[in-house]
C-alpha cells in the first residue's frame, strides 16, 4: 500500500509519498503531480505523523535530526542507495564535499557519480543533499525549484558554512 499527502511546511505544500517500509519519495512545493494529492489529516500510522512532525520542525528551526525518519531506498541502484545513506549522515549544520562523500563510500574518484546519484535523490530533505557542496565550499548542484538560492536558505536556516 502506498499513500500520498501533501504537508503544510514553512516552504510550502511537500508531497509525501510512503509505504510500509518508510517514506519513499518527497516532492517540493508546485511540484504538479503532487498538487493533486490529498492534504495531510494526521491520519496515518504513528511513524508517519513524527516524521511529518520532524520535517515541520526542521523547516522552521533547521536544527531537526530527519536521519531517524525511516525511508524506503528500495527499488534503487545499489551505489545511489550508498551514497543516499551516507548523505543522511551529515548533520544539521554540516557540510561535505562531494569528493568528502565518495572517499566515505571508499570510491575517492567519484565525485561526479556521487553528483549525479544526488541529481535523483527522491527524498530531498530527508536526504539532506543540499548540504553537498563543491570541493572548494561552493552552491553548486541543485536542482530543485529555486535552485541555489534554495540551496542556500536551507544552509542558512540550519547556520551552515556555504561559500559564494
């Protein structure tokens, strides 16, 4: 069984889609598909309420731990399923290069695959790829609406280092 809802957030309306095993998709404010899904009532399983709670209190403080929300990596590759697992691992308020995140997953010469497994990252967020940042400190590589001005809110919001 699947469920999709849209949750009120200080973004906007994020589309959650979740099953049994976790959440397995989020989609940001406008995102047309997720327009048509249903308003979050609350209803649901106890997980499902925390993590929206999580998620909430995140964008307001930037100081949430959304690691601990569980997700659904399945049906993924198995190296963007390494590479989305040790983004989640970066807390709020850190950064790390995308070379710092392939060294971690012992591939130190792939920090282009690393980029390109986050182009795909369905559970922005909860994966927190906006705290990826080029080997010299730089915004780069976002490609969610609003690109990297959001990026940068984000890092902010959390008091993140980003340079230019």
């Amino acid at each position: 069984m699947t469920n999709r809802v849209r949750i009120p957030t200080d973004l906007g309306l994020l589309g959650l889609r979740f099953g049994p095993d976790g959440i397995a998709e989020v989609r940001w404010p406008g995102d047309p598909e997720a327009a048509l899904w249903p308003r979050w009532t609350g209803e649901g399983p106890p997980w499902v309420r925390e993590a929206v709670e999580a998620l909430m209190r995140h964008l307001r403080s930037g100081r949430e731990d959304l690691s601990r929300v569980p997700v659904d990596l399945s049906g993924l590759p198995p190296f963007t399923r390494a590479v989305l697992a040790e983004v989640r691992r970066i807390p709020p308020g850190e950064t790390r290069s995308y070379g710092e995140v392939a060294a971690a997953l012992g591939r130190p010469g792939a920090p282009r695959a690393v980029g390109q497994a986050l182009a795909r990252n369905p559970l922005p967020l909860l994966v927190p790829c906006h705290r990826v940042l080029s080997r010299r400190g730089r915004l780069t590589g976002f490609s969610a609406p609003g690109g990297l001005a959001l990026k940068r809110r984000l890092l902010d919001l959390e008091g993140a280092p980003a340079g230019p």
